[in-house]
C-alpha cells in the first residue's frame, strides 16, 4: 500500500522558512530584558529554595508560599492568599485542597460571610513552617552574599518602587482598541 500523501498545505507549512521580524520592530534582547530577567531569577530561587523542603515534608511551592503567608497566624481566604502571593487563584485552589487532604490547614466558615471560607494552619503544618523559615533565611542570606550591606538596601528600594510601579500599570483600564484575543495564526 502506497504511503499516504501530505496535502500541499501540510508540505508547505514544514518547508516554510521563518517569517522574519519587519525592519521597524525593535529587536528583543531576552538576556536584558527585565521582566524575562526577574522572572528567571524568581523561578532559580524559588526551586533551589524548594529542594530544600519538597522531599523532606512532602510539599509543593505554592503549598508553601500558603504556609509562609498564614505562618504568622493570620487566618485568610483563598482569595486574600491568592491576592497576596502572587498565585492565580486555580493554583491556590488545587494547593488548598492537597493541603486539606494532608491535614495541613483547616477551613472554618467566615462570621459575616458564610459563603468565604477562612483558611488557618495546623499545628502539623506550624512545625513544617518552624523548620523551613530558619533554611529559608539561611538561604536568601547565601543570595544576597553577592551584594554589599549597601546594595542589599538599594535593591530593597529599587524592588519597592518596581513594584509599586507595577502595580499602578496593573490597575489602569486596557486601552481602548486593545486586542484582549489571542492572535489566530
């Protein structure tokens, strides 16, 4: 039986060579490009910091981004935690429910709004937290070795005012006319 053969669109598309970037789009240097960049070091301190933990108690990063943020005994819900930690709230919810299952956190019903659960830990996942914070502080303090006491202050400022900034551009309305679609290829 012969092989079956490819529609010309199937050939043409696998031997098309790339569209090159127009001559008036400014080209993007990935390596200088700072939210790539901050993202990049987030993501190389986040898992460093997390082989320090995920085999020992068994949790994920975002399992403990939720214990790091209630570990000061503060009672929230996923929506605050999701808010707070940078998570979207899907992300947070998948971590409450393996946190629920583990017997990590409890959810109690809020006092004036039945409807939004608040989320607390559990002594278990307080000792989890006791024993990670003093690896976690060791560990940002190994990182920021790279720096002087007085660059360790400027980035703290520079960090405050980015975030900020950030956030400003976060809150203001999409343009008008601003495709919110993906482009169909």
């Amino acid at each position: 039986m012969p092989p079956a053969r490819r529609s010309s669109t199937a050939s043409s598309k696998i031997s098309a060579k790339p569209a090159a970037a127009p001559a008036d789009i400014p080209a993007l240097h990935l390596t200088r490009f700072l939210p790539y960049r901050l993202s990049v070091l987030a993501n190389t301190v986040s898992h460093t910091l997390a082989k320090l933990y995920e085999k020992r108690f068994g949790i994920t990063i975002p399992e403990w981004r939720i214990i790091a943020v209630l570990g000061g005994g503060e009672t929230m819900s996923a929506g605050e935690i999701a808010q707070r930690t940078a998570m979207d709230k899907v992300q947070v919810s998948r971590a409450i429910s393996r946190m629920l299952d583990s017997s990590l956190i409890l959810r109690e019903s809020g006092d004036t709004d039945r409807r939004k659960a608040l989320l607390t830990l559990t002594p278990k996942a307080l000792a989890i937290y006791a024993e990670i914070v003093p690896m976690a502080l060791t560990y940002e303090e190994e990182v920021t070795d790279a720096l002087s006491i007085d660059e360790r202050a400027q980035l703290d400022t520079l960090l405050s005012k980015l975030q900020a900034r950030a956030d400003q551009l976060a809150a203001r309305p999409a343009p008008v006319g601003a495709q919110t679609e993906p482009v169909e290829e």
